[in-house]
C-alpha cells in the first residue's frame, strides 16, 4: 500500500503520524545494531592503554593532545565557540581529511575548513554526502510497517549534479510520491537535523560489519569488497540510532544544516529484482543564505532525475558504498 492512499485515507492532518515507521522489529534491528556498534567503540577506546601524547599544530596555536583519543573536534573546543561550531572537516598535513569526531593517531598540522574557506570545492563534498547519509537515515524511518525498506547506497558527492541521493529498495512497485508525501519527508528531514546529533565515525573489521547490516542484503553483498579495498576494514558512521557504511568524512553534527528539501523519488530501471527509488533532494548549510526565488531554482533542477550511476545487481564498489555496473557491460 503506497503513501498516498495511506493518507487519503486518514486525512491530510494525519499524515506526519501515518509516515512513522513504528513496527517492533524495526526499532529492535535498530537497537541491535546500536549495540553492535557501542560495543565495537568500547573496546577500541580500551584498546588504546597507556595514553601517548601527540603535538597538534593549528596555525601559531600547538595544542598537546592524546594520540588515539583526541579529535580534531577536541582541538577545534581550546580555538572557541566560533571555531569550534563552523568547522566542517579536519585536513591534516595539508593532504588527508579527516573528520571532527575521528581520533587522530600521530602528531600533525591541522587545518579546521568551514564553508567560507576560499576554496569550498572540499567542504561542498563534505556536506553533499552528509546530505546523502541523512536522507537515508530519514527515508529508513518513514514508511509505515508494510512497507519494506532497504537502503542500497548512495554515489560519491557530485555538487554539480543538482541534488544530493539516495537509491532505496522499496516495498512498493510503482509509487509516485505526491508533492504532500515529499513535503512530509522534506519536514522530517528538517526535525531530524534540528536534534542536533553528533555524528560518529568508526573504522571496524569485515565481520563486525557483515553482524551489524546482516538484515540489509545489499549492505552484506558490499561490505566483503569494501573490506578487500580498504585493509579489511570498513569505516561506518552513525547518527542517533542510523548507521551507514561510508568513507567520509562526514559533517560533525546535523546542526550545521540549513535549509533543505526532499524534491523526489524515482523509481530507477535496474537489474535488481526488488524496486530500487532514487531519492533526491537539495540543501545549503546553515551558514549560508541565498533568497526564496534563487532556492526554488535550485529545487527545481532536484526534481529531474540525478544522472548518477544506477546500481546493479552485478556491479563493483567505488567510493560511498555505491555498487555500480562494470563500465564493459
């Protein structure tokens, strides 16, 4: 049963309560995976034993910091709350992001970009594919009970696009969501960021990875090339109770959206037996400010389909957890 007859059903007032995904199992895989992960960060914190100090140079400021332990968040608290609140990701000796809330290893400069560094292009990607994380976040938890829900990946960020995606497995065969069902989801983007979550990254092993998304097919048939490609590892981040496979780095914390819209979902023409929708939509950080009309512009090219690979049910991993189709094929 798709969303909108849901709604026309219960009335328009109703429609925020009847997207809520409530169903018992949902909440448990939820809690299940949370476990998994708060388990996997206690034992690598306890891991760490005897505290090391490392130098963190930032501008004429050399910070003393724990190797392992601290973050480039922690530094970025001694600089102030400016600082501290418009950094977006950590570069570390001129070459390597790294994200606010990932323990550093060794001693390092550091830089602390935000969105009015000269050259954004770094922290433009950032945010696009915080963008992408989110929406999966709130798209897992938007449909009622009957409705299956699998999240299948989202591609590398690409700001020239048009929209930032999602691509969704789908209980559903041929939904087309109303402009009330993408003005919903739009509001429960927007209330998901104004919680002002964290979000956590942590590096864990293959099979720590295969438990957690054990119930995602999609997620498992990733995760062993991912770990092929990355020393058996897989880097994983976490917002409230979502977890996600990507290489980020990520924002620091939801509270560094602004606006943003959900402006469709398309079902996509793919090998994959199960109906794949490509969710879309569009954002700007909160630091930036652009009018009404020139915001409708932008939302208005996020409607069109996003030219981003399509996945495939035989494909390779490149970069976001993005399966694509062999390029001979």
């Amino acid at each position: 049963m798709a969303l909108n007859s849901f709604r026309s059903r219960m009335g328009p007032k109703l429609i925020n309560s009847t997207l809520r995904r409530c169903l018992s199992s949902s909440v448990d895989e939820l809690e299940r995976q949370c476990k998994i992960f708060a388990f996997e960060k206690n034992r690598q914190q306890e891991a760490v034993g005897r505290v090391e100090k490392i130098e963190v140079q930032h501008e004429n400021d050399v910070f003393v910091m724990n190797r392992n332990i601290s973050t480039p968040f922690d530094c970025a608290k001694h600089l102030g709350e400016m600082v501290r609140e418009r950094s977006v990701v950590g570069l570390l000796n001129g070459k390597t992001l790294w994200h606010m809330h990932k323990p550093l290893p060794d001693s390092c400069v550091l830089e602390l970009l935000h969105h009015h560094v000269p050259n954004p292009q770094v922290v433009n990607k950032v945010f696009w594919r915080t963008c992408s994380f989110l929406l999966g976040a709130v798209v897992s938890q938007a449909f009622k009970d009957n409705v299956q829900v699998h999240l299948h990946s989202f591609p590398s960020p690409n700001v020239k696009s048009g929209s930032f995606i999602y691509d969704v497995q789908l209980g559903l065969s041929n939904w087309e969501p109303t402009v009330a069902e993408l003005k919903v989801l739009s509001l429960e983007f927007i209330k998901f960021c104004q919680k002002e979550q964290p979000i956590e990254c942590l590096d864990v092993d293959r099979n720590t990875a295969l438990e957690i998304f054990e119930n995602n097919p999609h997620k498992s048939q990733q995760i062993p090339d991912i770990a092929a490609h990355n020393s058996n590892k897989v880097t994983l981040f976490k917002v409230g109770s979502h977890i996600d496979i990507s290489r980020g780095p990520m924002l620091p914390n939801t509270n560094q959206m602004g606006r943003v819209t959900v402006t469709n979902a398309i079902k996509l023409d793919t090998d994959i037996k199960e109906p794949i929708y490509r969710f879309q939509g569009v954002a700007l950080p909160r630091s930036i400010r652009i009018n009404h009309f020139a915001y409708s512009l932008i939302e208005d090219r996020g409607r069109i389909l996003n030219s981003g690979r399509i996945p495939s049910e035989q494909g390779t991993f490149n970069e976001d957890n993005t399966f694509v189709a062999h390029l001979n094929q």
